[in-house]
C-alpha cells in the first residue's frame, strides 16, 4: 500500500511542478506588460526613452500568441471558444497542455507563435 501512495504523491507533485512551471510562464509575461505600461508612461508623460527596450518587449508578449498560457484560460473554464483556439493555434488546448508537459523548456518558444494560415 506504501509504496501506491509513494507513487500517487509523485504523480501529483509533477502536475503540481508543471502548473507551477505554466504559471510562472504566465507570469513573466504580465510582468513584461506592466512594465511596457510603466515605461510607456516615462515616455509619453516624462520625455524619457531610455527605457524603449521594455515598451517593444511588453508589446511582443501582449499582441503575440503564447499557446500554453492561452490553453490555460480554457483548461480553468474562463474561455469557451474552442473554435477560436484552433484557429490560432491548429490543436485542441489540451492538445497544447498535453504536449507541453513533455518538451524541454529551450524548445517551449515554439509554442509561443500562432498558424499563418
């Protein structure tokens, strides 16, 4: 019995560690927003651009795809246009979640670019 409850802690905690992992992702990507905001402001409002760099990262993670941040919003129920998705992306959310828990995070950019269709 030791050692199935051994191995069900494990399971739980490498789907713990990936949430954590896809939240930090996410993270990182508001940060960058928030300071483009705060940058922006130095900018327009203070005459200051020396902080340039952050506005044009802040715009890169707001107007480009991150397709395991956005399967994200449809696995936790806050999106339920599916269609969308795939339009976007060409696969399913858990498609991507599915997929993602099992590539090295060097090749994770590849997830971060949408279909050209």
């Amino acid at each position: 019995m030791m050692k199935v409850e051994q191995a069900a802690m494990k399971v739980k905690q490498a789907a713990s560690d990936a949430e954590i992992r896809s939240l930090a992702a996410a993270s990182e990507g508001y940060l960058l927003i928030r300071e483009r905001f705060l940058s922006t402001f130095r900018r327009d409002i203070l005459g200051d651009t020396s902080h340039q760099s952050a506005i044009v990262a802040g715009n890169q993670a707001a107007h480009h795809g991150d397709a395991e941040t956005d399967a994200l919003l449809y696995e936790k129920g806050r999106r339920s246009d599916r269609h969308l998705y795939y339009r976007i992306y060409g696969l399913a959310p858990e498609q991507i979640l599915n997929q993602s828990k099992y590539v090295p995070s060097p090749l994770k950019c590849v997830l971060k670019v949408h279909r050209s269709d």
